[in-house]
C-alpha cells in the first residue's frame, strides 16, 4: 500500500480554506516562528461526530474550526445556520483528512477524552495502519502535519513544511519522525518488514522552495520496535 501526498489532493484541500501561496521556508529573522496572527472572529471551534476505526477500541474526535460568513446583513440563527458547513474532515474508513486543529481520543468504554497534543498543529491526514494491526496486534496512527510556521508569515498552515508522525490507536506516544524543514514527501508501508519507509525533501540551497537543486532523503522505522527509531538509507 503506497500513501501519496498527490498535487490533486493538495489543491482540493487549499481550495477550501483559500490560503495565498506563500514559499514554503523563510530564512527572514524579522518574524518570530512561534508568532501567530489573532484568531479570526468569525470562526469557531468544534467537533466532528466521533469516528471508530475498525479494528481499533477508541473513538476519535477530529477538532478544527467552522468560518461564518455574513449572509445579507442576517444574525446569527437558524436562517443562516442552514448556509454553514459543520463538516470539518473527511473520513474514509481508515484515513481521516481535513485541516484539524487536533485528535481527541476516547476509549469506547471511558468517558475521558484525551487531545492527541497540546502544540499548535494543522493536521491533514491521520491513517489507522489496520493491515499491521491485524497481523502484529500494534495499533498505530500515521500523521501528516504542520507543526511550525515554517514561512513565518504568522499562521500555522497548509503553506509550511509537512512532517510525519507516529502515534497509538490511543493517541499516546505521539512522536516526530521526519526532520525539521525537510517536507514530507510521501510514505509507504512494506508489510514483510513491519517498516514504514519515507521521503522528505531538504532546500539545500536555501532559497525558500522545493525545486529540483535540493536533496532527498530516504529514512524508514521499525513499527514493531518499543521506539521509533529513524534510520537512513540509500537506494541511489
């Protein structure tokens, strides 16, 4: 099974949020990376209808935010209630998709939720890897995620670096995997190995893009192991 981080699924996701393109990495120290802009007033927060993957025993609840638009003068009520989408992800047996803010988990059996992390995040995909569950019995989520505002442009979004990381069916030992300001490219699973194998991409170069003067980098991690140690190879 081979996850691709495909140019169509990009666009289809920046489309719904109509983020301005910005360049990836900024090597400005004018801004602070841990400075974000003041939370849009128009936006709440909320929760998806909580999701049970098969296989696993927690629920998990996508968080992110709804955007309210004005509708021709009206206040807020049932009339324009009926005008927003409450629907902040995308489920699709074992993958959810969206641009979450966090994963909270609860045992089907407990009233606790626990969040997945208490840092500023953007999730845009998180994979229950069932085919390994159901052969090894290790329950394990795969991440792809924004967790720095790697352009400096004040916001934490789809226009900074993507990195990958790892998790429980539980949520717990949430760990990163990939490096700083390398950008994931895509991830792949080899059963027959229990590894997970992956692609990031360095700018090299420095000049705040992705292009074809950068390096590639190969690593993968031993899913069975007690950590997730990355190990580097290379297959050119």
């Amino acid at each position: 099974m081979r996850y691709i981080l495909s140019f169509a699924l990009l666009l289809s996701l920046i489309s719904c949020k109509q983020e301005q393109e910005t360049p990836k990495v900024s090597y400005e120290e004018n801004k602070s990376s841990q400075s974000t802009t003041p939370k849009d007033s128009s936006e709440f927060k909320v929760a998806d209808l909580p999701i049970l993957m098969e296989g696993s025993n927690y629920l998990i609840h996508p968080i992110g935010d709804v955007r309210v638009y004005d509708v021709e003068g009206r206040t807020y009520g049932s009339s324009k209630a009926n005008q927003i989408s409450y629907a902040i992800s995308n489920y699709n047996r074992f993958e959810i998709t969206g641009f979450l803010d966090n994963l909270n988990f609860q045992h089907i059996d407990s009233t606790q939720v626990k969040p997945l992390t208490n840092q500023k995040i953007q999730i845009q995909s998180a994979t229950f890897l069932n085919t390994l569950a159901a052969k090894t019995k290790k329950q394990i989520m795969v991440y792809t995620l924004v967790d720095a505002d790697t352009n400096k442009d004040g916001k934490i979004n789809q226009n900074d670096i993507r990195s990958l990381y790892l998790s429980t069916t539980s949520g717990t030992k949430f760990t990163k995997i990939s490096t700083n300001f390398q950008e994931v490219i895509d991830w792949n699973i080899i059963e027959a190995q229990n590894r997970l194998y992956f692609r990031c991409i360095e700018d090299r170069n420095k000049n705040g893009a992705f292009d074809k003067n950068d390096k590639v980098h190969y690593h993968y991690v031993n899913l069975l192991a007690n950590d997730w140690k990355v190990e580097v190879y290379n297959p050119n």
